[in-house]
C-alpha cells in the first residue's frame, strides 16, 4: 500500500515542481517568436517528463537500429554507454581489440601442455571489472539461470564455472551460440530468458575461473550449444567491425517521429489536433498549429479554423514536418558553412532532431559552434549537448534524457536509437 501511494504521489509532485517551473516563465511577450517559442519548449518538456515519470510511456519498446547488417559484432564494447529503455549500450570503438590467444591448438597458459581452445581471447582495456563486454548479436540468454551465483572470483579457484568463471550464453535465431567467459565477479546484468540486443552491455570484463589475467573467452557454438560444437570465432567476429555505423543519415523521419510520437493520433487518413497544455494545438509528429500558420496556409490549411479534436489530413501535416525540417536544415547547413565546420550527415540528422524538439532559438543561444569547435566530437561536447540544466546522470530516466542520449549516441556514435 505505501509502495503505491509512492509510486502515485511522486510523479504528481513532480509535475507541480514543473507547473511552477514553467510559470516562472509568466511574462512572455507574445510578439516575441522566440521568447514564446521557449516557453513551449517548457510546456513540452514538462508533459513530457511528467508523462514518462508518471509511468505513461513504461511500455514503449527500444529498438536499437541494426540496418542491413545480419553480422557479429565484436563482443568488447565502448567505454561510453547509452542507457535506452532500461537496457544499456556500448555500441562505439570497442576498448579492447587484442586477441591474445587464437582458436584451435595451442599451449596450455597454466599447464604448459598443447590443448584446444575453444575460442578466442580478448584482452585490454582498463582491466578487471570496467570493461564491457557487449552481445555480439540479438538473442535469448540460455545462461546463467536463475540460481547461479556469478560469485567466481578473478585469480580465485580455476575451476569455478568449470574454468569459464562467471560467463554468459546466448542463444541466436539463426542456430549459433555466443559464449562470453571469465567475466567479472557479479557484473552479469543478464539472466536467462532475456531477451539481449546486439551491442547490449552483459557483463564486465574479469579473470574468473580458469584465467590467468583479465580477458574475454568468447565462444561461438553452431547448431547446438554444446562445446564441441564450437567453431573460430574470427569466421564472425571482426574488431574492425564493432558495430553498425552509419555516416550516411537518411533515417531522420523515422528517428525524428521515433521520439515526436503522433502516429497514435491517426484517424484515416488525417492526424488529430492535440491540446497540449495553455490551448496550445499541435497535430502529427508535434508539429504546432500557431507557428507553423504559413506553412499550413501553403497547403490550404487555415489553422485558425482546426480546434482541438479536429482532423488535418497526414499527407498535409506530414509536407509542413517535412518544411520545417528542410528549413532547420538549412539553417544549420548555413551556420555549418558559417563556422567552418564539417559534420557528417548523422550529425546533422542528430543536430536536426535537437533543433526541432528544443526551438532554433535555444539552438542559437546555446553555442553549438563554438562549443563544437572548441572540443569536437568530444564527451566535453556531450555536456553541451545536455545543456539546459539537466543532469544526464539523473537516475530518473525521462523521456527527454532518452532522447538527448539517443541524439548523443547519433550524433558521437553514428547509431539510431529509436523510441517506439
Ligand atoms: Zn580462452
């Protein structure tokens, strides 16, 4: 009972705090476009953190795009991690590429005698226990059950885990196995049954069971999961493909609307007009009725005759979004140009996600380019990307970090997260 008055009571209060937050911004001078544009900047925020805090949005699923690729990744990831949907990611350069010892035959490290080996090694990095080791590919975890304690101590007994440690299995569509062992002591996030994306964290790095020092044992079974069912690992794992990277965009729409959300909106073929919150309208992948007049009028929309509950049809709507778009676009192409800078088209699509959701005005004030040039695709930049006043650290997980964590991750990384 007091877990659910907790549970209700939170999030109420929180949207208080935010209801006074947002009429701190009380003298608005309403010909001023961008003074407005910022308080509905607020406004939106505030739904939007309520919503997500208020457990609105708890059943929404992540995807972590993989594009066409079918492939391994190596199972070492970044040391930068994004957080998406309770599940957490290092999809970057991996931290350690080392193999120090192949598949096959070899010399036994700890007996000295010529043995088999049923995967490769995988060392380097910061050492025992930071880091991550990533799912090669999407699956089910197999391993470990729920009664395993993953208690194996590095440099403790050789045996433990029957000499994998503590490890993980996981079980892919296509027939194979991945096996990660030696991971660290109790850093296993993972338990069978779950389901694991590629690039998803499963584990630290360690030197539990037989091992002589920290390194990750990685196995691939084909057909069963059984250990002499293994094959060389190489034949699907290469460091120099890590991940699926695009720097070629195009996927902005689907991002963009990912996080802007609106298709829930859909009646036929038109989109409903939302109050969202002040009687302000907005119709589709928020796109708002008022400042968005001129755009609408091009299309022979008179928005002052679309109330709330009102239809616009989609193929309308969605030629305004992609107006606006175009028009961010070239704002920033110009500023881009303006300052000397290159981006690579994913930036641009991240910057572009940014822009749209926070207003051009707050994008002016915050400096992007000089912040840019002053630390490039840097984690200093990172803080400039959270600029605002939000703490990325946060423990609670909005809906508005997920999406600057989704544009970070876009724009440093070049992988979508998208928000379904
Ligand atoms: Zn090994």
């Amino acid at each position: 009972m007091l877990k659910k008055i907790f549970k209700f009571s939170i999030p109420l209060y929180i949207l208080f705090l935010f209801i006074i937050n947002v009429s701190a911004y009380e003298f608005v001078d309403p010909k001023n476009e961008s003074e407005v544009n910022d308080k509905i900047s607020e406004i939106y925020d505030a739904k939007e953190q309520y919503e997500d805090l208020a457990g609105h949005k708890e059943e929404e699923e992540v995807e972590i795009k993989t594009g066409t690729s079918t492939s391994y990744w190596w199972p070492i990831g970044s040391v930068d991690t994004v957080e998406n949907g309770g599940k957490v990611y290092a999809t970057g350069d991996p931290e350690a590429i080392s193999i120090t010892s192949d598949y096959g035959s070899r010399v036994d490290p700890i007996t000295g005698i010529a043995s088999t080996h049923s995967g490769v090694d995988i060392s380097g990095g910061r050492g025992l226990g930071k880091v991550n080791v990533i799912a090669a590919k999407d699956g089910i975890v197999v391993y470990p059950t729920k009664n395993v304690s993953n208690n194996c101590v590095s440099g403790g007994s050789t045996s433990c885990g029957s000499g994998y440690g503590n490890y993980v299995i996981i079980q892919h569509s296509n027939g194979t196995y991945t096996l990660y062992g030696h991971l660290y002591e109790n850093s296993i996030t993972v338990k069978a049954g779950d389901q694991v994306e590629q690039g998803q964290v499963i584990g630290k790095m360690g030197s539990s069971g037989y091992s002589t020092g920290a390194h990750l044992h990685f196995e691939v079974r084909v057909g069963n999961n059984s250990t002499s069912s293994t094959e060389n690992p190489l034949n699907y794992i290469s460091a120099d493909n890590p991940r699926e990277v695009s720097t070629n965009g195009g996927q902005l729409w689907e991002f963009l609307n990912s996080w802007e959300g609106g298709d829930s909106t859909k009646v036929g073929d038109s989109y409903r007009v939302l109050d969202i919150g002040d009687g302000e309208r907005t119709v589709g992948h928020g796109v708002t009725l008022r400042w968005n007049s001129e755009k609408f009028q091009k299309y022979g929309i008179d928005v002052t005759k679309y109330g709330v509950g009102s239809t616009i049809p989609i193929d309308i709507v969605d030629n305004v979004e992609r107006d606006i778009i175009e028009g961010l676009r070239s704002k920033l192409t110009k500023g881009l140009v303006e300052n000397s800078i290159t981006l690579e088209e994913n930036q641009i699509e991240a910057v572009i996600s940014w822009m749209y959701n926070k207003g051009t005005t707050t994008f002016s004030d915050s400096n992007f380019y000089g912040n840019y040039k002053k630390y490039g695709n840097t984690e200093q930049f990172r803080d400039n990307w959270f600029f605002y006043g939000m703490d990325y650290n946060s423990q609670f997980t909005t809906g508005w970090t997920r999406r600057r964590n989704a544009e970070w991750s876009l724009f440093h990384e070049g992988v979508y997260v998208f928000n379904r």
